[in-house]
C-alpha cells in the first residue's frame, strides 16, 4: 500500500485541533490521561499509538465532550480552528460533533443502532445539522455510501446493521461521519476486528478520502504497521502520557524512548526476522496511575532504567520536531 505521506494532499501549518495538558481522572482515584498534548493539521493524519489501556480512546473521547459521569477532565488549550472547545455548553459542543468534528468509533455493531435501519441513522446526522428533508438526506446517505465502497447502496439505505458484515459496517461508519463535511475526522481502532484484506481496504479508503477532501484525521491505533502506510506524525502514549512526538520518518528511522523502540521490536519485518528468531515482547504490565504517582511509568519495564527514574522524567528534543520524555540521552 502506498504512504500517506508520499500522495496525500498538503498539510497545512495551522493545527485544526490543539490539545495542551490534557489530564483526566476517574472517581479521583486513577489518572487516566496525564498532561496529553498534541496538534493535528489540516491534510494531516496524526496517529496515536500505544498498547490497550494507555489512554488512546479515553483522550478521543475527551476532545469530543463524551466522558461519562466520575470523569474530570482538564487542558491548558483544547482547541479545534482556534475556539477553545473546554468552555462550550453541552449545546454547544453537539453542534460541533457530527458536524465540523466527527468521530469513527471502535466497534460498529456496537455504535450502530440495531433497531433503526442504515439509512434513518444516516439521515438523523444530516438532518440535524444541515437540515434540508429527509429525502435530500437519504441521497446524500446513498452517495457516500457508493462513495465508499458499498455495493447497492440504495439497498443498504433499508438493511439494519445486523444484515452487515463487519467490513461493510465499519464503511458505513465512515460515510456516516462524512454526512457533514467535517474538517477533522477521528478513528478509534478503525480496522480492529478486520481480515487484513479488508482492513487493508478500509486504510486505503481513509488515504483517498484525506486526498480528495483536505481531512485532518487523529487515528488511534495500537498496529504499528497501520501507523507506518498511513501516519504523517505518531504520537505514542504509555500510562496515560505522550513518551514520545515525531514526524512518522524520523520515528520510525530513529526512535528515541525506549517504550518506543520496544514496540518497534515487536514488529516482524520480512526480510529481516528470521523465522527461527523469537519475537520481540515487553515483559511486566502497565502500573496503575494512581494520584501523587511520580517519575517514569515505564521504568518498571525498562532495561535502562536508573535510580533517578523514579523521581524525574526529562523533556528531550530530538531534532526540531521530535520530543521524548526520558533520562535516557540518544
């Protein structure tokens, strides 16, 4: 599959989300999310990576205003085009969501509403925010479903999720976050669940719409070999925070953290890993982030690491546009 990076459209300078000190905490007994920052430009796709439990759709989740009750959140800046999101009504923020921001979610059988058939759930999202009649909704609902991939889409329009294999949910799912035109687009794990030939399609998809449409998409993936065919930058988080920030190149060409390098290790390459060579695996587990936690997370896990990693955890620049959170100096 071809790179994102090679025949995608322009990024743009200007961030359409800025995320700054991005912290959440559940029944003020877990940190769940510590000090995220994070920006994601137009034509961009920033990727967010790191293993299951770290905070990835929990951070999703905060930029669109979806927590649920026992969750705080609070951020120096949460921004998206400038307008800092943060401060806005409930009102407010459901006039964003669906519309200029909308969100992929994880599962689809569990997103899509089994009761209702594929083309009213469509048309609600369109009706809402741009109104216009139902009729001129389900023609919109029916091109983009064309748009995607989705054979007969004039007959999908009066299926129900159930009658959908998974691959053709999950298209839905992204002409349903279409319906409105938005400028950001995020992904919670959009290929999980899939064969590799359909997630395969799902990516490229992804790629195409970015090209045609100027999409600035956050992906949150744990699959480091998604976040290499489509990633312009790979944000990776580990216990709740960002360890390390960098332009998709030059992580992948030189990474800085070890949490980083550990994951990379994990990946067979062909060509490279023999097949009597064992797999790469990080042994221990993720700690539970509990108030007053200090120093690195990781260091628990970490082959390097020091005394002084349990009190002090260093920002580092690698370059002018690569920043990682460790003692160690690469």
């Amino acid at each position: 599959m071809d790179c994102a990076i090679c025949w995608g459209p322009r990024v743009t300078p200007e961030p359409v989300l800025e995320v700054r000190d991005l912290r959440i905490r559940f029944g003020g007994v877990v940190d769940a999310v510590r000090g995220v920052s994070l920006d994601v430009r137009g034509g961009e796709t920033h990727c967010l990576v790191g293993e299951s439990g770290c905070g990835k759709s929990v951070t999703a989740l905060a930029i669109m205003g979806l927590l649920g009750r026992g969750a705080v959140r609070s951020s120096a800046r949460l921004a998206f085009r400038g307008t800092e999101m943060a401060g806005l009504s409930e009102r407010e923020m459901a006039k964003l969501r669906g519309d200029k921001i909308a969100m992929i979610f994880q599962e689809p059988m569990t997103s899509l509403n089994p009761a209702f058939t594929i083309g009213s759930q469509m048309a609600e999202v369109f009706e809402r925010h741009r109104g216009g009649g139902r009729r001129v909704a389900l023609d919109r609902a029916a091109g983009l479903l064309g748009r995607v991939g989705v054979s007969a889409p004039g007959l999908r329009l009066a299926q129900y999720p159930h009658q959908l294999s998974g691959g053709l949910r999950q298209r839905v799912m992204i002409a349903m976050a279409l319906m409105c035109d938005p400028e950001l687009l995020i992904a919670d794990e959009p290929t999980t669940a899939l064969d590799v030939t359909v997630q395969a399609q799902i990516l490229r998809l992804l790629v195409e719409l970015q090209r045609d449409l100027g999409l600035a998409i956050l992906l949150i993936t744990h699959d480091l070999g998604v976040v290499a065919r489509v990633a312009h930058r790979v944000s990776v988080m580990y216990a709740g925070e960002v360890v390390e920030s960098a332009p998709a190149t030059d992580l992948f060409a030189a990474p800085s953290h070890p949490y980083t390098r550990a994951l990379l290790a994990c990946v067979p390459v062909p060509g490279v890993v023999r097949r009597d060579q064992p797999l790469g695996s990080i042994p221990g587990t993720v700690p539970r982030m509990e108030p007053g936690f200090t120093g690195c997370a990781f260091r628990a896990r970490c082959r390097y690491a020091m005394e002084v990693c349990a009190d002090d955890v260093p920002l580092r620049l690698q370059g002018p546009d690569h920043r990682y959170l460790c003692q160690l100096v690469v």
